[in-house]
C-alpha cells in the first residue's frame, strides 16, 4: 500500500479567539492510503492542550508509515498509535478506504442503515460583548443555533448581548475550562434566565469535582475532561454531556466506542470538531447520528475547503458525497 501524508492549512475568515489561545488558520494533517483499486483520504488536528503540534502529527505518521505500508490493520492501529489527531487521520482514511473496497457508505458498515441532515451550530469566535452581538446578528441571518466562546470575564456580558440582537436563536457556550468554581454559581443562573441550552467544560480537567454536588440550571457538556471511552466513567454525576471530537479520540472507531460507552452510562452525546475542512466533518458526521447537539462547523470559519466538501444550507448539513469521503 502506498502511504502519503502531508500538511494542509486551512485559513480563517477572522482570526479565532477561544479562553486559552487564538489561531489565524487551522493546522492539519491529510493521509492518503492508496492500494490498486482504491484511495482512502482523511484529516487530523491537532489536541494543542495535549501538546500536539503539526511537527507531532507527522512525526507520529513517519513512524508508522512502513506498518501502514505493510497492511497494519484498523484494530491493531488502536494499540500501535496513541489517541490524537495522527491517529484521527490514519483511522478515518481506513474507514474511507474500506467503504470503497465494499462499495459500501461508511455508514453502513458502521451499523447505520439511513442517514439525515443534521442542524449544526455556527461558532462565534471570543471578543468583546459588544462585537461578539454584531458577530451574532449577522450570523443568525443563516444558523438557527449559535455557540459562544467564553472567557470568564465578561461572560454575562457577552451573552447578554447577543440575546438583545439575537432573541429567536438557540444558544449554548463554550467556556474552555475557563470559570472558576465561584464564576459557575454566578453564571448559570443568569445564562439560564437568558435560555442557554447547554454550557460546555465550564471548570478545568482535574477542577470538576465540585460539579458533583452543583445542581445547575443548565446542562453542562464535558469537553477537554471526556477524550475516549476510558475517560466516561469519571465523569458520572457530574455532567449530563459529552463532547465527542474525532482528533480527541483518535478516530472513528474509538469515537463510535466512546458513543456506546456513554450512552449506557446515561450521558447524552454530542459531537464536535477542533475546525478543518469537510474531509474532517466528514467522519464526524457518522457519530452525529447518534447526538442529540452537532457542532461540526469547520468548513463554515474557514475561507476555502476541499473539493466536494459536505453542503451546507443554514445549520443543516448534509451528508457527505462518495467522492469526498465515505
């Protein structure tokens, strides 16, 4: 098999700004996996508070190349590559390469016999309150369902102000581990006054505890503190959410895991993305299936994507062609 790998940036229409670092362009990986009758394609990101970097990625890929060369299976990738987005990448090319050779939808041979549209929520980057609403009010033009990065100062503020411009629109935040345990008894209340559906990672991995015996107003989502299936089980009792991001769990496969793992144990799901273009929303889509709150957006901040990439219409997305993935 033929092993190609490289990087592809994908730049943002404006700079995105979340509590803890900001980017001008999402960073990813592309692998190619190529046999005599067919191509597997994907897209991996970086974990950046994992300490990955684009130089990780590819080293990572280097390092596996010859067993991928040599007919590494997709179930002993999972033992051979650590969870991150290289192994993201590796995974989902896999799935794409395996639904060609079946001449089947990637879907399908994940258990799922039909698909629908799913409604995503548009991410509006950090700024000022005042901003932030002239962001929303443009944006809610298009999406029914918009999602807010928060800092921890000025999070009143900054919600309060979009809901003035923004009346009609489903909200849900993003607090990136970002509040304090005191900033969670103040906010809550006053965000769920202003119809907040959900509150994502609002205390920093390892600072969750508290939530345990915090009975809030609003849902709380675990983002940065849910990776992969082996993470589920702590979070019981403290968030009524997971996130699933395919980069986090290292792929499909386990991002399917994750999803199982969850929903026995009483979470609700929803799935997300860290941005990149359609190839990346693509595999993301399969676990979108199973969600009850979809945030795969990515093609959506950037200014370009990659040929055939997923159709948008407002917050419906729709799914992805053979052509592009799957």
């Amino acid at each position: 098999m033929d092993v190609n790998f490289r990087q592809v940036d994908w730049t943002f229409a404006t700079p995105f700004r979340i509590a803890y670092r900001s980017q001008i362009c999402a960073e990813t990986v592309h692998v190619e996996l190529k046999d005599e009758n067919a191509v597997g394609r994907a897209e991996g990101m970086c974990v950046s508070y994992h300490g990955e970097t684009i130089g990780t990625l590819l080293a990572q890929l280097a390092a596996v190349r010859s067993d991928l060369a040599a007919g590494l299976s997709r179930t002993d990738l999972q033992n051979r590559m650590s969870p991150g987005g290289a192994r993201n990448a590796v995974d989902c090319a896999m799935w794409d390469l395996e639904a060609k050779r079946a001449g089947r939808r990637a879907w399908e041979l994940a258990g799922i016999a039909q698909v629908r549209p799913l409604r995503s929520a548009y991410t509006l980057t950090l700024d000022t309150p005042q901003r932030m609403a002239e962001a929303a009010a443009t944006a809610a033009r298009q999406y029914s369902l918009l999602k807010l990065k928060l800092s921890g100062e000025e999070d009143v503020e900054r919600v309060a102000a979009v809901r003035r411009v923004c009346p009609n629109v489903d909200l849900i935040v993003d607090a990136n581990q970002s509040w304090s345990e005191a900033q969670l008894h103040t906010h809550v209340p006053q965000l769920a006054r202003m119809g907040v559906q959900l509150i994502e990672q609002p205390l920093a991995v390892g600072k969750d505890d508290a939530l345990a015996t915090f009975d809030s107003q609003i849902p709380l989502c675990a983002d940065e503190s849910c990776q992969t299936a082996d993470s589920i089980s702590a979070l019981v009792g403290k968030y009524a959410f997971v996130n699933i991001k395919l980069d986090k769990t290292g792929g499909l496969t386990e991002a399917l895991r994750l999803a199982r793992s969850a929903t026995n144990l009483g979470f609700k799901l929803m799935v997300g993305c860290m941005a990149g273009s359609s190839l990346s929303m693509a595999p993301a889509f399969i676990v979108g299936q199973l969600c009850t709150i979809v945030d795969l957006d990515g093609p959506l901040l950037s200014t370009c994507d990659v040929p055939n990439g997923i159709r948008y219409d407002g917050s419906w997305m729709y799914p992805p062609e053979p052509t592009l993935w799957g």
